[in-house]
C-alpha cells in the first residue's frame, strides 16, 4: 500500500530533524575552550543550552554566537563554588525550560606549579572547591531535573588518572572527581541515566597559561575534537554508554 503524502512529509521533517532537537542542556565554564565548543556542537544538533560561567559579558558574547532560530541559548552567570548562585541557577532553568536532559560539568580551573611544601591553603581550596566540590553541588541540583535517558558529562582531564610534580591540587581534584563520577554512575544506572568521565589529553585552551605558557600547541587536540567525540558518546542509542571517554592527541603529548 502507498504511503499518503502526508505521512512521507512527517517522515522527511523527522529526518530532517537534528539528533537532539528539542532537549536542554546545561554547560558550565561555557565561554571558552572545551566547554565553549561542547555548547556549539550541542546547538549544531538541535539542543537548546543554558550556558553558566562566572564572565556575564563573556556569556553574554557567546549566547549572542550561538544564537539560532532553532534553538533557544540562554545564559546566566554563576559560580559553582557557591551554592547560592547554583540554586539562582536552576530556578531561571525551571523558569525557562522545565526540563533537564543534558548536564556538561565543565567548570574547571588549573594552579601555577607548586611543590606541595610551597602550595598555599587558599590555592589549594580555590581549585578543590571549583574543580571537585563545584562538580557535586552542580550535579545535585541538577539530578531534581533529570529523568530518564539523560547525560552527565565530567570533563576531568587526563590528570584524572596521572600525575605530574607541582600540580598537587588539581591532580588531587580530578581524580576526586574520577571517583566521584564512577560513583555516581554505579548510583544512576538503575534510572537510565548515563554518566560520561571526560579525560581529554593535551587540547589547546587557555588553562596551559597557567602552569605551562609554553606548552607546544600546535602538537595538542583542538576543542572541537574533543566536542566532536563528547556529542557522538552522548548521540549513542539508550541501551549502550561510554563509561570513560579518553582522547589523546596522535603525537603523545600528555
């Protein structure tokens, strides 16, 4: 029997449709690097974004890139550190969209190289707290929105599972948040929801400023490579899951 016309033009505009039309998705530290090409791949297949960082004008200046007629960006300035901020957060994104499906824990800063006999308390807590504790408290309050079929992303960093003298605390914070992402994967899995541990290698962003200005560049991964992978691992079916995605660049650079 032929198929009326009707039905072959809801079958082309489904097919025309991007992957992941219609859900939202929340991107931390959104205004550069990998957070920022994470937001624009997301947007290219069809999600609408709420984008979070500490810059208002940066976010702003993103939000105005990304803007789409089909689909909504929206942006708001907040500090992972503070639960406060996190909570103004999530009511504009209950406001806005009521609904969570995507959660990219990208917020994350590095530290000057120090031996641990010279690296001081408050350094120490400033990267403990964005990096790790910035990560749970987001996530916490993102689990009240997130159903079944939903996507955590942790972008960790291959520090994740190696260290390197003189990086004490942001080695200490990703790989508490290593644990802290298996764990929560063992606890999400009987509701559907899957949990990604980002660990990229050496990617060209700004965070080689802080402990290693001279770092070779043009040897790294670009953001988008790392984007690239994050949106194909989030694009698998329901039934499979990438547990731990680790990109590394060819040459073998970190």
């Amino acid at each position: 029997m032929q198929r009326s016309t009707s039905s072959k033009a809801l079958e082309a505009s489904s097919k025309a449709r991007p992957p992941l039309s219609g859900l939202v998705a929340l991107v931390t530290g959104a205004t550069r690097g990998i957070g920022l090409a994470i937001a624009s791949a997301l947007a290219a297949e069809g999600c609408n974004l709420m984008l979070a960082g500490r810059d208002e004008q940066a976010l702003h200046r993103v939000s105005k890139g990304l803007a789409s007629a089909k689909v909504k960006i929206l942006s708001q300035a907040c500090d992972v550190r503070d639960p406060q901020s996190i909570d103004d957060l999530f009511r504009s994104i209950r406001r806005q969209f009521k609904r969570l499906d995507i959660l990219v824990n990208n917020a994350g800063i590095a530290h000057t190289n120090f031996t641990i006999d010279k690296l001081p308390l408050p350094l120490w807590k400033d990267v403990i707290d964005t990096n790790l504790t910035g990560m749970f408290l987001m996530t916490q309050a993102a689990l009240a929105l997130m159903k079944r079929g939903g996507t955590i992303v942790n972008n960790l960093s291959i520090v994740a599972n190696r260290v390197f003298a003189g990086s004490a605390a942001y080695a200490a914070s990703k790989h508490g948040a290593l644990g802290f992402s298996n764990t929560l994967r063992e606890e999400l899995a009987p509701k559907g929801i899957r949990v990604i541990a980002l660990l990229p290698g050496a990617t060209d962003t700004g965070i080689w400023n802080t402990f290693w200005p001279e770092a070779p560049r043009k040897k790294m991964m670009s953001p988008s490579t790392v984007a690239t992978a994050v949106v194909n691992a989030i694009l698998l079916p329901p039934n499979a899951t990438v547990e731990t995605l680790q990109i590394l660049p060819t040459v073998g650079i970190l």
